[in-house]
C-alpha cells in the first residue's frame, strides 16, 4: 500500500529496531513543536533533511507528501499575517500584523521538520512492525488494537465505497449542484458507516470464537543491539543540542 512506500530497503535506518525510531521520532517531535527560536529550528529542520539523506527515498514520492504538508501550511501565510480589530461605529478594520508573518515561517519550519523525521524514522519501517513496536514500549492495548484494525480494515471499507459509487453510477447518478446530490451522497455516508458497523461487528464475533479476550500476544521480538543504543545516544545528543539552543536565545 501507499503507506508502505518508503518501508523497503536496506539502508542503516530501514535496518533500525523500531522502538528507537519511535523514541526518537518522538522526542524530535516534542523538542521542535516546543522551540521558539528559529536558530533551533532550522537545526532541527537540518537534523530532519540529514535523516532523509541517510534514508536514500525515492526523491518523487517524498516530494509529493511534503507538497501535501505545505500545501495547507501555504493558507498560514495568508491568514496570519491579518487580524481585525473593531473600529468606529461597529466597523470593522482588516490590519497587517508582521508578527503573523514571523509565526508563519515558524509553523512552517516546524511542520516540514518534523514531517522529515516521521516520515525518514517511521516510513522506513512497515506498518505491523510499528504497531509490534508500540506494544513492546508498553502503549495502551486498545490503542494498539485500533491502529491494528484501522490498517487492516481500511482497504476493505474503501472498498465497500467504491462497490457502493459503482452502483450510483451503474444507476445513472450524475453529481451536481443540487438538493437531489447531497442527499445522495449524505445517504452514500450512512451506508458505508452501517456497512463498517457490521463489517466491525462480524469481524469482533469472529475473534471471540477464536478465543480473544482483549490481550495482543507478542509472539515475535526485535533484537536490540548496539547499533539502537549509539543511534538513540546520539540522537538525544542532537536533541540536547537543540534544547540548548532554544534556551540559551531564550
């Protein structure tokens, strides 16, 4: 699936025991989302291009998902630099505030930062194997088992909607601007939320006849060596590093 597109390969990172990728990738993303400073933002912007230089991706794919982050992070920079204030007579007054500007640049450095580290750490891994890896870091059972069956079962919801805009089609329904559409595709909503509710239902009967009572059993395991060890020592080195310089500007 598209999910996987960068979880093959055989480079240090895509080698790397996951519970690390996921200690680093989570710290990285709680020390950027936390500075201030753009000294330790465009470090950590640097640490996030390194990653993905490390990684080897296939440079069209990953161009294509940080488009689709910047594309939203692109309305930022048209409404941050803008506030209103009220005026004489009930009127208001649209003023240019720089300091929108500035808090712009800083949104977007920091989501194209830790966009580069989720997708150079965790994309490199597949997705079962970070879901076992979630388990192993001890994260709430229920959590893991949602994003278990979220993956497992969104292809087969995606293809009950495509089974169901078939038919609408095979019908002769053609999309417009009008009352008789939205209903249609407010009643195209509601099929597939009752199908995923019976689909949910049929798949949880089955489990319990095959005896499960809410435990994700671990029969396989990762092999922690000491590559996972200079890697997360050297990456919290880098952290460190970040923190120092969001504090000492600070």
């Amino acid at each position: 699936m598209h999910l996987e597109t960068f979880a093959h390969g055989h480079t240090f990172l895509h080698q790397l025991d996951p519970r690390a990728k996921i200690l680093a990738a989570a710290g990285f993303s709680l020390v950027v989302g936390l500075s201030t400073t753009i000294s330790a933002l465009w470090a950590g912007l640097t640490i996030g291009v390194v990653v993905l230089l490390v990684g080897k991706l296939p440079l069209w794919p990953l161009l294509k998902r940080l488009w689709a982050v910047n594309f939203f992070v692109a309305f930022l920079w048209l409404v941050l630099p803008w506030r209103l204030e009220m005026g004489q007579g009930w009127s208001w007054d649209l003023i240019y505030d720089p300091k929108g500007l500035a808090l712009a640049g800083i949104i977007t450095i920091k989501a194209n930062a830790i966009v580069m580290i989720l997708i150079g750490l965790l994309a490199t891994s597949p997705i079962n194997n970070l879901f076992h890896a979630l388990a192993h870091l001890k994260a709430p059972q229920k959590l893991v088992h949602l994003f278990l069956f979220f993956y497992r079962y969104m292809h087969v919801l995606h293809r009950e909607y495509h089974k169901l805009t078939l038919a609408m089609r095979a019908r002769g329904f053609q999309p417009g601007n009008n009352m008789h559409t939205y209903r249609t595709y407010a009643q195209l909503a509601g099929m597939v939320l009752v199908k995923s509710y019976d689909r949910a239902e049929r798949v949880y009967q089955a489990m319990l006849c095959r005896g499960f009572h809410g435990t994700y059993w671990l029969l396989d395991h990762f092999d922690w060596s000491k590559r996972e060890t200079i890697f997360l020592s050297l990456f919290g080195l880098a952290l460190a590093g970040l923190m120092a310089l969001s504090l000492g500007a600070g």
